[in-house]
C-alpha cells in the first residue's frame, strides 16, 4: 500500500511540475504577443492576462486552422473586452480565419462607436426575459425587456454584432488576397461589460458558462446552440435556397450542405463567414446572438472550436478549467485534455485543431474556491503528456491547408469526418465563378431576426 501511495505521489508531483513548466513557457512569450488597437485596445493572440487564459494547437490534419483574439479595453472603454475564436476549413480556412480574426473585431468596433451617435438601427426582433432561447429557432431572441435600463445599450450591442458580420462577410467577399469561394469559417465571440455578456455565433464553436450551484460545485451553462445543416429551421432555410442538406453513405450521423447539382462542398455547418459557393443555397453568414446577465454566481465562460467539444462535454470542460492550479495556463490544460480525449476515444481518428479562450468574470481574490476534492487530481489526465508548444499561428508561418471534423449535432457528437470533401471541387473560384456576391439571404434572415 505504501508503495503504491509513494508511486501516486510522484506522478502527481511530476504532473504538477509539467504545469508550472508549461505557465513559465507561456509567460515568456506574452509579451510578444500584445499589439496596438483600436481606439487603445489592447490585442492579445497568445499568453494570458490577469482575466484571461488562451492556447491553441494544432492537430494531425496540416496547418492550424484555428485561431483566436482577444481586444481588451474594447473601444477605448477600460473593463470592456472582447473575445473571439474562429475555426477555419477548406483549402484556404487558415487564411479566411486570420483575416476574420483581425477584421471582425477591429469592424465591430468602429460600429459600435458610430452607435453612439445613432447611425445604428435598433432591430425589430421580439424581446424577451429570460437566459435560454429555442435551440430549433432561426430567429434572434432578446433577452432584455424594453423595460430594462439596459435595453438601449444591448439593442446598439445586437444591431453593432449584425453589421459588423455582415460588412465582414462582404469585405471578404471582395478580397482577392483569399480564395474564400470553397472555405471560410466560424466564429464564437463575446463582448463583456461589467454584468453584460453578449454572445454572437456564428457555426459551431460553443461559448460556455461556468456558474456554481448549492453545494459550490462547478456546472455548465450553454450560451449558443451548435448551428448545423441538422437543425430543422437551418435545413429548411436552406433547401428553400435550393441548397440539399444530407449525410454521406459512410457518415450517416453527420448531415452536410452541398450544391444543388454538385456534389460539393459538403459543409457541415449551417452559417460561416465565406464559403461563397453556397450563400445563394441558404449558408448565411448571420450570427444568432444572445445575451447573459451575470451574477456573483457565474465563474468564468470558456468558448473553444469543436476540437474540443467534439471530446469533451460541457461539465467536463468547465471541470477541468476549475480544477486548473493556475489561470494562466487553464486554457492550455483544456487542450491537452482535449488531445488525450482524441487520442483514447477516437485512436484511429485525426485529432483535430483545438483552439480555447477562458474569460475569467473575477478577481483571483474574489473567486469561488470549488470544492473539487474529486477533481484534484484531473488537472491534467493519466497518461498525458503535456505538449510544449504554444504557438499561435501567424498570416506568415501558414502552409499546406487542413480539413477540420465536425460535430453532427447541436447537443452531442455521433461521428467524425472533413468538412470539406474534394468530389468535384474545383481549385479555385475563378475556375468556377467570377464576380463572387454575397446572398440576399443573409439580409433576409437579419430582417425576420
């Protein structure tokens, strides 16, 4: 019995080494890692902050399609920050996801100030209480009453999130630096202000809450719905387009978008920026949004691509990034995780892009101490070894394009395959189309959102 106390005990202290080894190596890039905004935000790619936790690595498909930013000091407004993460796929996703990563908030921004002065519509969608939306429902869903005091600054946030996708979309759209016809990506993105969370989603990468129950134990809220061909309101949004939403023989579980006559792309999501082929068919680049009125109880909120959730379920995430010894490194811990949940659930699979962001609602000092006494001992799983990299993928260090997995349900995963299928798929869009446009179709959606 003694031995065996003893050989448990040296694991654990060699695991907790590889922990603090692995925050050393993060600390040391941080200060690469932070650039110059606008309006004085403050743009981290890599390393954490005081708030926040971020790390992404690449799988066993090619380059790192996935990638992240966050803005802090959001528009000039100390305390304000936004959170983004974005999983690219087709033969030029790394590259759309750079270039949305970089856009999206910068647009957002300049949005949200000319806002200030009522150049932004207030949206007409029906406004209701409450923190949980249909997950069935292709319209936007308020969550603040009119009555609420609150209620004019998230209508301006709403209204800021839709122009801001739509112009990135359409700016992408014109650019001939990026073959976006038969690749894009999603993109999860948060914006928070004090006890304001607002969500905006757009395929399907997730955004989860941590918030604390009775007995101090950690537990998951879902803040956005994994938008996929499978849910009944996109697949129907899309075959009225003329778009076929079906499954392949081998992958009966995962339904995909393909062409009306071609047997292309196979997208296996239902809204993505890009992916041009398909936004006369019903692919919309429009996000659902959500908002989540935070209470002392709420911890932290972690949004990551499918790489992780793919393996992983919502309680264990916010279980592991609880249970982490340092914020520092949370982020990273999740992904080894991830790739050790890859690795023994799936061996004969190709362990995906993982890319997280925890956005940590406290200070250290006011933060809930969990009572995770089962959980000590899983800040890294038996067995794993912790990788050592933790280098974001920059514009200059992308190479041969890789095909990410998708999840073939907005609940839960049931099988695993590239989004993109090469039956058909020409090289590049000039090979196909020329003068590429962007949908009336995502207009549409905005004005019945």
């Amino acid at each position: 019995m003694g031995a065996c106390c003893s050989t448990k005990m040296e694991k654990r202290e060699r695991f907790m080494e590889r922990e603090e080894e692995a925050a050393r190596e993060i600390v040391v890039e941080e200060e690469n890692d932070i650039r110059q905004g606008d309006h004085g935000s403050r743009v981290r790619l890599r390393g954490p902050s005081q708030f926040t936790s971020m790390f992404t690595e690449r799988g066993r498909k090619g380059v790192n399609q996935d990638t992240m930013t966050i803005w802090e000091g959001f528009g000039g407004e100390e305390g304000k920050i936004f959170c983004g993460v974005f999983d690219g796929h087709g033969p030029s996703g790394h590259k759309v996801a750079l270039h949305i990563r970089d856009l999206l908030p910068s647009k957002l921004c300049a949005v949200l100030n000319s806002s200030n002065n009522n150049d932004v519509e207030t949206p007409s969608a029906n406004e209701e209480d409450g923190d949980v939306y249909d997950p069935e429902s292709d319209y936007i869903v308020d969550t603040v009453s009119k009555d609420d005091p609150f209620f004019p600054t998230f209508s301006s946030w709403k209204s800021g999130f839709l122009k801001a996708y739509r112009e990135t979309d359409k700016e992408l759209s014109s650019d001939s630096n990026i073959d976006s016809f038969y690749s894009g990506t999603t993109a999860v993105t948060i914006l928070r202000q004090g006890e304001h969370l607002l969500i905006a989603n757009l395929g399907d990468s997730r955004a989860v809450l941590c918030s604390i129950d009775n007995r101090n134990q950690p537990f998951p809220v879902q803040l956005t719905v994994d938008l996929k061909p499978s849910i009944p309101s996109e697949a129907e949004r899309i075959k009225k387009r003329k778009g076929r939403v079906m499954a392949m023989e081998k992958e009966p579980n995962v339904s995909r978008v393909w062409m009306p006559e071609e047997n292309c792309p196979g997208l296996a999501m239902a809204r993505a920026f890009g992916d041009f082929c398909l936004k006369d068919y019903g692919l919309i680049s429009v996000p659902q949004v959500s908002y989540k009125k935070l209470t002392s109880k709420d911890e932290f909120v972690v949004i990551a691509t499918d790489g992780v959730w793919d393996v992983l379920s919502n309680r264990e995430v916010v279980k592991i990034v609880a249970s982490a010894r340092k914020r520092s490194i949370a982020a990273k811990i999740l992904v080894d995780h991830a790739i050790h949940a890859w690795r023994t659930k799936y061996p004969k699979s190709r362990i995906d892009d993982c890319a997280v962001i925890c956005l940590f609602l406290k200070p250290i000092s006011s933060s809930s101490s969990f009572s995770t006494e089962e959980n000590k001992d899983s800040s890294i799983p038996r067995g794993l070894k912790v990788s050592r990299s933790t280098k974001t993928t920059k514009s200059s260090e992308v190479s041969e394009p890789a095909m990410s997995p998708a999840s073939t349900n907005w609940s839960a995963v049931e099988g695993f395959s590239s989004l993109i299928t090469a039956v058909n798929l020409p090289r590049s869009a000039s090979d196909a189309i020329t003068g590429r446009k962007i949908s009336m179709e995502d207009e549409a959606q905005e004005k019945s959102d």
